[in-house]
C-alpha cells in the first residue's frame, strides 16, 4: 500500500467517522483481555483479518474489521446532516398511528429501508432518494399510512396535484 492510499484511508476516517473505543471480547471466556497475533487486509482490501489471541484462557478467534464511512444525507436546500434511522421510525411511526399494523412488520419494513440505503454503498445520499424509499415500503405495508406520509413529505400546494399523485 502507497503513502496516498494511507493519507486518502486517514482522511476518509477522519471525514466521516467518529472515534470510538471498543473492546474485543473472547467468544470462549468473554474477557476482554486479548491480543492480536497477526494482521493483515483480506483480498478485496475491504477488511483487516486480524488474529487475535486471549491472554486469560489462551483461545484463539479471527475478527474481521472494515471501515465504514458515516452515511451523509443532502436536504433539500443544500444543507447536509448525518443519516439517521431514528428520524425514518418516528416519521413512519407518525403516518401509522392508529393502523392496525404490527411492531414486527413495522421493524421489518425499517430494517430493510436501512439495509437498502446502507447497501447503496455511498457516502452522501440526496433526501429525496432516502424519502422515495420510505414511500414506496409504505405504500405496500398500509395504504392510509402512505398517504399520511406522502402528504407531509411531498409538501401539496393544492387539492389537485394531491389527487393526481394518488392517481398513480
């Protein structure tokens, strides 16, 4: 790996990360004292493979790390703000209030809003693509709660254009 590969991952960590610490359990004895033994990139350099050994019971596990850039969302206006899953479930939670439909399908249905925006592989996501996703879900979940959502979404200015979207 070349000094600009290292300067461009250090930037990229450094954008769109935050820092944490975190510890590696070992999955026999759950002590978080262990070490790592070997390191290396897998072979699509997606992942570091790292070796690691537990200083408590000598167990030997294999973790793979991958760095993952914090997902940025473009609004309307220009303004950009981190993605946020939490803003999806309480607007959708607003549109089925009242709907007989169950939590299990309701998370089932966000888990796979958040799967399809994450699996699109980018680092910077336009509003209107995050919010497109989450009507086209709600509209095969509950048709009321569609409408509800799509109305605040879409922001109608009249009756007509309003009519004309549920047309579709």
């Amino acid at each position: 790996m070349g000094k600009n590969y290292i300067k461009h991952l250090c930037f990229l960590l450094h954008e769109y990360t935050t820092c944490c610490v975190f510890y590696m359990f070992c999955p026999q004895c759950n002590s978080p004292k262990t070490r790592v033994i070997d390191k290396r990139p897998t072979e699509n350099n997606a992942a570091f493979r790292r070796r690691r050994e537990c200083l408590k019971c000598s167990g030997r596990f294999t973790t793979y790390e991958r760095i993952r850039p914090e997902l940025i969302v473009i609004k309307k206006g220009g303004k950009k703000e981190k993605y946020d899953l939490e803003k999806i479930r309480t607007g959708m939670l607003k549109s089925l209030e009242g709907r007989p439909v169950s939590l299990k399908k309701f998370e089932g249905v966000l888990e796979r809003i958040d799967e399809e925006i994450k699996s699109m592989n980018c680092a910077q996501i336009k509003s209107k693509v995050v919010g497109d996703i989450v009507i086209r879900e709600l509209k095969k979940l509950d048709k009321v709660a569609y409408v509800r959502f799509m109305s605040f979404y879409k922001r109608y200015g009249d009756i007509k254009s309003f009519k004309k979207e549920l047309g579709r």
